[in-house]
C-alpha cells in the first residue's frame, strides 16, 4: 500500500465528492468509494437475498436500539484518514446525526454492516476489513449470503499494532445462529443465502 501525504489525500477525497455529485444525477446508482489513494466506482444493483438481509438486520438494529439510526447507503466519510465509504448499513446515535453534513464523519459511527454482494464480495471481505478500523468504526459486522459460505463474521477491538490499526478480535458464525454483536444480538435465522445456481 503507497503511503499519500495528507494534501494527496485530500485530493482524492476531493474528487471523490465530485465524482459522487455527478453520480447522484445519473439514472443508475453508484457507490463512490476510495481506499489507500484508489477510487472504486460500483454500479449499485442489489439482489433481492442482498436487499432482505440489509432490512431485516436494520429492523433488530433499530428496535433493540431506539436512541440509533441504521443508514443505508449513505455516504461516511473520515476526516483524519480521507477515506470514503458507502456501508450497507451503519449505526449511528440519532443525537449524532447531522442533517446538513454531506457525509457521515466515520468517527461517530457505532457499527458498520456490510452484506457481501455475489460479485464484487472481496471489497467487504477484504478491503474494508482493512480500512474500518482505521476510519475509526469500533465495530464490523460481515454477512456473507454466498452459497458456500452463510456466515457471519464480527469484527471488533481495533487497535494498533506492528502491522497497522487493525481489528484484533474476529468471531464467526454460520446463518441460523444468534450473534453477539456489541450490545446488539442480531438473529441470523431470517438471512437469506444466494440461490444455489447464482
């Protein structure tokens, strides 16, 4: 990974937000994302198993947790690293919302769900593993439909060490199972996996 100085950074984090102003005027939906100096363009077209799974993981969120919000595809940003985000889902105290701000400052976000899409599963799996615990989201919750997989995996306890600021502890459990996420317990027996043949 390219070590950027923070005025590089803040380039590209500036011309993320352009790109993400000129998406939201086009007639397909776009995630504008960037990662280590990258920026990632995904064209948004959720299956119905992805579109269930974010909506009924809201639902538990939101009603253990009525102080919260849980967002969907909204963009989160940090200050301190640049990097940029759109999660599935991610949880933030209502009195920490702002109306008025173009993004979510990572900083005051509770947990992060990400439900692993069928084509593009290594971005939740791999590359934002990497990068949420250093836009300082304490916790990161997985949900991989995939046929071989249907699992949940929670990520939590970022810290630094001698490879970077990473989480330190990862727990996994199998579709079915009830997950101890934080102070949320999520039932995983209402996740839908992809179909056999996708």
């Amino acid at each position: 990974m390219a070590d950027f100085t923070p005025e590089q950074m803040r380039r590209v984090h500036a011309f993320a937000e352009q790109l993400a102003e000129l998406a939201e005027h086009q007639e397909d939906r776009w995630k504008v994302q960037t990662t280590d100096g990258q920026i990632f363009l995904t064209l948004l077209s959720p299956t119905a198993p992805h579109g269930l799974n974010v909506v009924r993981l809201r639902r538990q969120i939101e009603a253990q947790t009525p102080e919260v919000m849980a967002l969907s595809d909204t963009n989160m940003g940090d200050p301190l690293t640049g990097l940029t985000k759109v999660p599935d889902l991610m949880v933030i105290a209502e009195e920490e919302t702002d109306g008025t701000a173009k993004v979510v400052n990572s900083r005051d976000v509770l947990m992060v769900v990400e439900v692993a899409s069928r084509t593009n599963s290594l971005t939740d799996i791999r590359d934002k593993l990497h990068d949420y615990p250093r836009m300082g989201v304490p916790l990161y919750v997985v949900v991989d439909p995939r046929k071989d997989k249907k699992a949940v995996t929670v990520h939590s306890d970022p810290s630094e060490g001698p490879d970077g600021t990473r989480y330190r502890k990862k727990v996994p459990y199998a579709f079915g199972d009830t997950v101890a996420a934080g102070r949320w317990t999520l039932d995983t027996t209402t996740l839908k996996s992809y179909p056999a043949d996708w």
